[in-house]
C-alpha cells in the first residue's frame, strides 16, 4: 500500500507579492571581570533573510485559496494557469503543496519546505490526544486541570520523540534521509502524478 495520496489542482494566480524580512540575532560576546581585572568581548550582531511568497489563487471549481511559500524562487504573475500538486501522507492525512507548474513558462518549481518534507517521509506530525471509550467530561475546575495537565504531558513527550527521529528540522536534507526508500516513493508518487495530467519532466 502507498503511504502517499497525490492530487493535481488546476488554478489561476490572482496574485502574487514576495515579502522579505530581515532577522537580526547576536553571537559571541561575554567575558569575566574579577578583582585583578578581566576582559569583556562585545557580542557580534549578525543578520540573515527570509523571503515568502504569497499567492493567492481561483481553483477550477472557483474556489480562492491564499497560499505562502518560504521561497525566492518561483516565478508566477497575475493570470498565468497553474498546477499544483498536493501530496497527502496516506496514514494521517497531512497535507503540502509539494509542486507549482507555471503552464505559461513550463517551469516546475519544488514547493515542500524541509519540514514539511520531513512531515510527510517520517510521518510523524503532531498527533491527537487519545480518547477513552465512555469518557466523561469533567464537570470540575479540578477535572479541567487534570485533562490540561495530562494533555501538557501527552504533547511533551510526542515533540521529545518528534526531536529524537528528526534532529533540526530545519538542517540540510542528509543522503541518508534522500535515498530512504520512503523517500524515493514519495518522488515517484510526484512523478507519477505529473506525467498522469501531461506534465513531463525533463
């Protein structure tokens, strides 16, 4: 069974703005004084950018969908035809846009982020809490807390787990992760639906 359901969506862009912010964070610095002296290194403050692309698109069905994504790379205009491709993990039916093709240029651009990348290879997003069969409601502050604190715990030990199998999700994708098979059926999956709505790679 595939672990991957793929949907192409036919759209038109009605419009299109990229919004780049500039993140600033300092690194270094400190130092120790004591009674016979001592030395303080100033902190550097360094800065990096983010770009996001917003769309906002007419589906087929006149549907209007806004969309964002963390890339500086696709290029689309007001009224260019579009397809999207929407790729849900078959078990917990997450969901990402995981393609754009520009039908006016023919340009395929690759829209997964590397966390929703690893979302829909691991599997693991935030799970629901689980419910008792019967369970009563609490009717109590006491029982509200209890439910929250358990729910605190339930989340704590899910994002540890989460950490554990998947590291930094924002680090650079390893060979390891790219050549997993999981992996590979998820591009053939991308694939496949491509070249089923005529979409050919080069």
């Amino acid at each position: 069974m595939s672990h991957f359901i793929v949907e192409c969506l036919s759209a038109v862009v009605l419009t299109s703005h990229k919004q780049t912010q500039t993140h600033l964070y300092s690194e270094g610095g400190g130092g120790r004084v004591g009674p016979t002296g001592g030395h303080i290194k100033a902190p550097q403050v360094k800065s990096y950018h983010t770009t996001t692309h917003e769309l906002f698109v007419r589906l087929a069905d006149g549907r209007e969908l806004p969309l964002a994504f963390p890339f500086d790379t696709i290029s689309v205009r007001p009224g260019n035809a579009v397809t999207l491709v929407v790729v849900y993990r078959a078990d917990t039916q997450a969901g990402y846009y995981a393609r754009l093709y520009n039908q006016a240029t023919q340009l395929l651009y690759q829209t997964l982020s590397r966390p929703e990348w690893r979302a829909l290879v691991s599997g693991h997003p935030p799970a629901p809490l689980p419910a008792a069969s019967g369970e009563r409601k609490p009717t109590s502050l006491a029982g509200l807390y209890h439910r929250v604190r358990a729910a605190f715990r339930f989340m704590k030990a899910d994002m540890v787990k989460g950490w554990h199998l998947a590291g930094d999700p924002n680090r650079e994708l390893s060979p390891a992760e790219l050549n997993a098979p999981i992996a590979r059926e998820l591009e053939q999956a991308i694939t496949a639906a491509l070249l089923e709505v005529g979409i050919r790679l080069l």
